[in-house]
C-alpha cells in the first residue's frame, strides 16, 4: 500500500475511534431514546461509505430496510 492509501487507513482509524468513544459518553449520558436513535446513524454513513469508497448503489430490498430502522428510530424519538 502507498502513502495515500495508509493515511486514509490513519484518518478513518481516528474517526471510528472518535466517534466511538462519542457515541459511548452519549449513551451513559444521554436519554437512552434519544442516544439509542442516533445509534442508528451507522446505517447511513456505512451507505455513504459504500458508495464513495466501493461504488455500491443499495437495491431496493436493502432501501426498504434502511428506511424501517430509521423510521423505528424516528418513532422512538416521537415517543
């Protein structure tokens, strides 16, 4: 692997980390509907990362289930 590619690799090493270690604090802290719904963030950033990084486009099936955690998240939220 280049230099290019072990950055990459660095960065998003410090950003799960980050993230992570976030998303821990906000659910010790946090209302546990509220931290729970935002758990559900994952969902739409490994589709962004997807599509940047391995040219995935979700078919409809795979859509159709994203939408149903995300709409049960929204739900709790409402609640």
């Amino acid at each position: 692997m280049g230099g290019g590619e072990w950055l990459s690799m660095a960065l998003f090493a410090a950003a799960i980390l980050i993230g992570s270690v976030g998303a821990a604090v906000a659910d010790q802290n946090g209302p546990p509907a509220t931290a729970g719904a935002f758990d559900f963030a994952c969902v739409g950033f490994a589709v962004v990362r997807g599509m940047l990084f391995f040219a995935e486009i979700p078919d409809a099936i795979s859509a159709f289930g994203m939408a149903l955690i995300v709409g049960a998240g929204v739900l709790s939220l409402r609640r």
